[in-house]
C-alpha cells in the first residue's frame, strides 16, 4: 500500500517537475514558484499600477532580449529588439497564435477566422476574406468615398457643439466601424446610434478587461469555476454573448433578404459560397467569428491611435500650428481632403508615423505561439509556448534619441523627405502583418486633416493638461481628455 501511495507521489512529482519545471536551454527570468510560475510576481507588480508591457520591458532589461517566463502551467517568452521580432515575425515555427482558454472563449472553443487562428484553416479564412473585401472596394476608390463621408459627418457632429468641452476618447468608434461596416454589413449607422455606442462600449471594455497574454484565464482556467468574478470570466462571457447576438442577428437579415444572383457585401458572399460549397469549412461560427475579428480589430486600436493623435496634438501647439499651415496651404478651407494629397502633405504623414511610435497601442502585438521546438538565438523554445514580440519597447527605445518626446520631424530628412524607418513596425511583420494596415493608415490621415482644417484643438479653461500615460489591456488606450473645437470658419 506505501510503496504504492509513494510512487504515485513520486509520479506526481514527476508531472509537476515536467509543467512547472524549466525546459532545457529555455530563456533566462525570474525564478518560478512551483503551481503559479511568475504569475505572482506579475499580480504584485500590477498591484502597483505598472502596466504589463512596462514590466515585461523591466524584466527584460535584466535577463536579456529573450525572457522567459512560467504563468501557471504555460511558458511564455517575451522578445525585445528589431532583429528579433523580424525573425520571430518571418519564421513559420512562429506563425501559430495561442490555444489558450482566453483566445478560444471568443471563438467557441476552436480556433477560427483570422487574428486568432493559424494553419491552414487562416491561410484559407484570410484568402477568402481578403478576396470578398476587394470585390465590395476594400483599398479602392469606393473606400475612399466611405472615408471621407464618415469624415464629414464627424465634422458636422463636431460643427454642432464647437466651442463645448468634448469628451473624445470614444468619438471616433462608429465612424470607424461605419467605414468597414459598409463592406462587411451593408450598413452605416448614426454616429449617436445607442445601439452602437452601447456596441462599441462592450469592445472597448473587453479590451481594457486583460492584456495580451490572456490573464488568469489562460494560465488557470479553472479559475473560472473558483472566482468567475475576480477573474474576468462572468464579464467577458456577457461581453461576448452580447457581441454574438448582434452578429447572429446581423447574420440572420442577410440570410431572410438575400438575393443569390447579386451579394450586397462580405455577408452575402460567405452565405451564397456556403449554401453552394461543399466544403464544411463554410460555417455558421467561422462568418461569425470573421465578423467579430473585423468589427474588434477594425475598430479598436484604430480608434485608440486617433485619439493619442488628438492627445499630441492638443498638447503640442506648434505641431498643431504646422498642421493648419500644411492643410492650408495644400487643401485650402473649402475642398475637402483627399487621399491623394498625400504626397504633398510631409509633416502630416510625419505626424501619424509619430503617433503609431509614441502610442504603440498594440504594445505587446498579437501573440505567436512555436508550433514545434525552435532554437532562437541561445535558447529553445519549446513547441506550445506563446511568445509576445515588445512592439512598445522597440518604438519608444534609444533607437529614436528622445523616444518620450513627440516629434514628427524625426521621420522628416534635411531634405524634406519623408522616413520609413524600418524600426517601426505598428502593424507588426511577415506573414501575420495586419491586413487592415491600408484603411487604418487611411482613415488616419482623413481623420486627422478633416478635422483641423475645420477646427483648433484646445484644453478647455480649468482642465488640467492631459495624462500622456496609457490604460494597459489588450490594447494601450488614452486616459480620458476633454478638447474644445473652436470652428476655423473666420479662415
């Protein structure tokens, strides 16, 4: 009975040792402590209000560009350095995301439609999605027809109550989504719909719920069962569940109006190919999760970048005044912006290259997970490890001399040319590159000039002036600002 009890502890043991231990030539970082790993060390730290990337970054400045963590029973390694996140970015070992409990609760258990999905199953959803996006004037002129409309109703909103304090941390989001909406959906809604506002509140509150790494969900998801308030599970379930429902209604008015012989949009196309394919691959929860990833991804961080563009700008008045100097003397005050102008237009291309740097907001990028053992530089990464690439620490690094200043001349030369600094990677690299990185470059640059060659931007009398320090989550986002629109109509 004793010699059997003692080897199943030795056996207990042993499994322990096996997932908590340290793998073989694994990366170098703080000692874990047997069950809970460095997801501790990680609690106590947020406790003190340090945000996620700006400990991994700490971390990383003591064990080196590849640290390797233990959070619970999951290894993960978080890479620093444009070398390396170039090589993690172009390896195929590398391309897998994360089957973690937190990624998959979003996609019914499985791994599906594009930004969390990998293999073959993504090649084949990206292709498609790709292909129904194109054909409905995703990156045409179309789309820029849809840009501009949604600029000019932003205009016209702002128009409304210039001259009032503005909370803008969320002025962007229904524009956003109108804007792809119209391919995916075939719709646009008012930019005060409730329903939408109420829509894009959920995503805004799912991404600030966790970081990228997937919390405590993904390390013990059992936690769930034990602590589903504490440990996000019972808000992101209703978050998720509302999400869902607005697509599956979404879905199903395509399903009762279509006509076969003319798709309207991305929706239409995906349920005339299913009803006439063969292939399971076609199904229910892959439109949804398609849409989701859309809608989500579309819409966030995007929206997060623009509104760190207002926060710089607000705060810099000489950026500010080169702005309306540029826009004047390019655009002028009454033909409305236009893609094209472009190429005329250095300083402000300067001003978003500076923003996608200094917000970073996709601070940790989306993670990879190895698909089998790999050797990166000194060290091996064992097959099923997530890996997080340091996106914030490479732009906000020394490579930029004053990475804490925001200065759009650093991408301007002598010349007066403008800099592509391979150093920046806000849409990340390789194979996984964000595929919206067109459109959100677009509709940055209409934002951005749409809105100052209508109005000044100023701190309202008796605020103070806005906190430059991110919210940590899935995404960084701004803490919220107020901005007065003093209409520029005496131009």
């Amino acid at each position: 009975m004793w010699a059997i009890i003692a080897l199943l502890v030795l056996y207990l043991f042993y499994l322990l040792n096996s997932k908590l231990g340290r793998p073989r030539l694994y990366p170098p970082g703080p000692t874990p402590l047997p069950i809970f790993g460095n997801l501790l060390s990680v609690a106590f730290n947020l406790r003190s209000k340090i945000p996620h990337h700006v400990l991994w970054r700490s971390w990383a400045h003591i064990y080196g560009n590849i640290l390797g963590l233990k959070l619970g029973f999951i290894n993960v390694v978080i890479v620093s350095g444009k070398e390396l996140i170039k090589e993690v970015s172009t390896r195929e070992v590398f391309d897998g995301r994360p089957d973690g409990f937190f990624f998959l609760m979003r996609s019914f258990g499985k791994k599906l439609g594009i930004v969390f999905n990998d293999g073959s199953s993504w090649s084949k959803t990206r292709r498609i999605v790709l292909k129904y996006l194109k054909s409905f004037g995703y990156n045409s002129r179309f789309m820029e027809n849809y840009i501009g409309e949604e600029c000019r109703a932003l205009v016209k909103l702002r128009m409304s109550d210039a001259g009032q304090p503005i909370l803008v941390n969320n002025m962007f989001n229904i524009t956003i989504v109108n804007i792809l909406w119209r391919l995916v959906a075939g719709k646009r809604y008012d930019l005060e719909d409730k329903k939408l506002k109420t829509l894009c509140d959920l995503i805004m509150r799912l991404f600030r719920a966790v970081d990228m790494s997937g919390g405590i969900l993904n390390f013990m998801p059992f936690m769930r069962h034990v602590l589903p308030g504490p440990s996000g599970y019972t808000e992101l379930t209703s978050i998720h569940k509302a999400l869902h429902d607005f697509l599956r209604e979404t879905i199903q008015e395509h399903q009762q109006s279509i006509d076969v012989n003319n798709p309207r949009d991305v929706i239409d196309a995906f349920l005339i190919e299913k009803m006439e394919s063969k292939d399971q691959f076609f199904t229910d929860e892959e439109l949804q999760v398609v849409c989701l990833d859309l809608l989500e991804a579309g819409m966030e961080t995007v929206s997060n970048t623009a509104v760190f563009m207002l926060l710089h700008i607000v705060c810099n008045y000489d950026v500010q005044r080169k702005l309306h100097h540029e826009i004047d003397d390019v655009i002028g005050p009454l033909r409305p912006p236009a893609l094209s102008d472009r190429t005329s237009m250095v300083y402000t291309e300067a001003v978003l290259l500076e923003s996608l740097r200094i917000s970073s907001v996709a601070a940790m990028g989306i993670p990879h997970m190895a698909l089998d053992d790999a050797r990166l530089g000194d060290y091996i990464i064992p097959k099923g490890t997530f890996v997080l690439l340091s996106m914030f620490d490479l732009h906000n690094s020394p490579h930029w001399k004053d990475p804490d200043e925001f200065r759009p001349e650093r991408f301007i030369t002598k010349d007066g040319n403008l800099i592509q600094d391979e150093s920046l990677m806000p849409f990340g690299t390789g194979r996984r590159r964000c595929i919206g990185e067109g459109l959100a470059r677009s509709e940055l640059f209409m934002f951005i000039t749409h809105i100052l060659q209508k109005f000044y931007l100023k701190i309202p009398d008796g605020d103070t002036v806005p906190s430059l320090e991110p919210n940590d989550g899935l995404s960084l986002s701004a803490k919220p600002f107020r901005i007065v629109f003093e209409s520029r109509n005496n131009l």
